[in-house]
C-alpha cells in the first residue's frame, strides 16, 4: 500500500534556538525565549548525529513502506489511523533537530515546495527567484520541530514589535490540534494555536503567538531564523504543553496550516500557503492534516 509516502518523505520541520546573546524581542504571550518555563528540557540543548539522521530507520525514499510498521511498537493510535492520509497531508518522522537555523539535520526529502501563493495587492505570483519556500516536520516525543527554506530576493523585516511580525518576511503556523474545525469558522477557544517567527528588519529575532486557548501558559517555543544570501531558514520548537499536549505521540494527527509573508515592496504583498486558513481569514477547516508518523489501526502490536 504506498501511500502518498512520497509527501511524507517530503516534510521536514525545523525549530529555532535563540541562541544566548541574540537578541529577542517577543511581545503579547511573551514566554517565547528559549528555556521560559521551568520543568521542560531546554529544546535548544540538542546536537542530532546528523549521519544517523540521514540514514536512521529507513525513512528514505528507498523504503517507503518504512511509515506502514511505524506502529509496530504498539504506540498510540487516533481515530486518523483507520485511513491512509489524504494525498496533501505531511507525515512527519521522528527526528532529532538543533535549532540552529541551519537544515543540515533535515533530509533534503523531507521538504515539500509551499507552492500556493495568495494576495492583498494583486501582486503576480511571484518567481521562484522572487519567493519560493518549502518546509517540513518532525517530532520527538517532547518536540515539534519544523523547518522553512526560503528563497526570497530581498528581505524586509519587521521593524515593530513582535505581533505585527507577520507585516514583514515571516512564518506563521496555525495548529487544530483537535482536528475538529468548523467550515468557515475562526480558531475555537479549545485547542488552536497560531504562532509566527521572523527576522525583523533590525535583525532581530522575533517570534510571537497569537492564538491559544484561554488560561494556556506562556509559550516555550524556541526559533532561529538565519539569513545568507537570497536564503532565509527558519527552525523552530513546540513543546507538547505549547499545543495543549502532554506528549507527542506516534499516529498523532494534527491540523496545520503553514504560510511564508512576502514583503517586498512597502507592504505585505502575499503569502505562500500550505493548507490556508492564515492569511486571507482564520479558517482552521482548511488546515491540512499532520501525522506524526502514519501508524495504521491494524498495525502489529507489542504481545
Ligand atoms: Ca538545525
Ligand atoms: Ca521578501
Ligand atoms: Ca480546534
């Protein structure tokens, strides 16, 4: 059975670090510096063996049925498991990320081209030289890791504070982490999350999350956004608890929506989309579903 297995070789995620001595401007929720909350294992401490990643349990291109005996351990299922994921879903594997901003822990096929591209000024599509951006997902049981790969001609940063990050080159995700969206209606109270990391036009590193349940604590998210040359890498980490999650489970499915702002002439002229549901309005219903690993219902279980 081979499944979109191909997208899920496609997606990678990446998680910032704020290394010490960047500077961090974070505004509203204001819990995004690295290592805010006590109790949790600091998600910028971690240097995957980035040999082993690329060769680790047989999540390439050459074995593709590697995500089918995902559940052979007996983890956990959701309801997602009875059906294979749709052909747009990401299927994140378990991986080890530094949050560094740099990618060389990322397998270059886990990344898949964010390809859809929508607009407040009528502004063309832009070229792949202009903007082009792919991303990818991973997890270990106390992370969520993601990772952008933007290729964009001319960077222009936010200068303000960190809430109106998504005014310049930015990220922003939103997660249903239900799954349980109502067509045409905005983020519930329960269980979205929206959150955004740049690198402002001062250079600085800024990150900020704008939608979460009443009563959530402070975000432990960590980000790094580099730039070189016409590339901007993003990298960032959620703590379970920063989804409203004890753990992160293999068979786990999520719903995510993932944009790329473009601002290149004195104002936000567009975004890449993967999913939707971000730019033009909040609409979690068109998130796209998020596996972490694919473990089917009648996947062997531990005796
Ligand atoms: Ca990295
Ligand atoms: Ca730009
Ligand atoms: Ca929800």
């Amino acid at each position: 059975m081979r499944w979109g297995w191909s997208l899920a070789l496609a997606l990678v995620a990446g998680c910032s670090v704020d290394p010490s001595g960047l500077a961090t401007r974070d505004v509203g929720d204001g819990g995004l510096d690295a290592g805010s909350d006590a109790g949790s294992p600091p998600l910028d401490a971690r240097t995957p063996d980035v040999a082993e990643v690329r060769d680790d349990a047989g999540r390439d291109a050459s074995e593709p049925d590697a995500y089918l005996d995902a559940g052979a351990d007996g983890g956990p299922r959701d309801a997602g498991c009875s059906v294979p994921p749709p052909p747009d879903a990401y299927v994140a594997p378990a991986r080890l990320i530094q949050v560094d901003g740099e990618h060389i822990d990322w397998s270059p096929g886990l990344f898949v081209e964010i390809d859809v591209w929508d607009t407040v000024t009528l502004a063309a599509a832009p070229t792949a030289a202009d903007l082009s951006a792919r991303f990818a997902v991973a997890w270990q049981p106390d992370a969520l890791y993601v990772a952008v790969h933007v290729r964009d001609d001319v960077h222009s940063g936010h200068l303000g504070d960190a809430a109106g990050l998504w005014m310049g080159d930015s990220v922003q995700i939103g997660f249903d982490v239900g799954a349980n969206a109502v067509p045409l209606l905005h983020y519930d109270a329960v269980d979205d999350f929206e959150y955004g990391a740049a690198l402002g036009g001062d250079a600085v590193q800024l990150a900020h999350r704008w939608i979460a349940p009443n009563g959530q604590a402070a975000s432990g998210m960590v980000h790094r956004v580099v730039r070189e040359g016409d590339r901007t890498r993003y990298e960032l980490a959620l703590r379970p608890e920063d989804l409203g999650l004890v753990a992160f489970e293999a068979g786990t499915r999520l719903r995510m929506g993932l944009i790329v702002n473009e601002r290149d002439h004195g104002g936000r002229d567009g975004w890449l989309e993967w999913g939707g549901g971000i730019g033009r309005t909040k609409q979690p219903a068109l998130f796209r579903d998020l596996y972490l690993d694919f473990v089917p219902c009648d996947a062997p279980t531990a005796p």
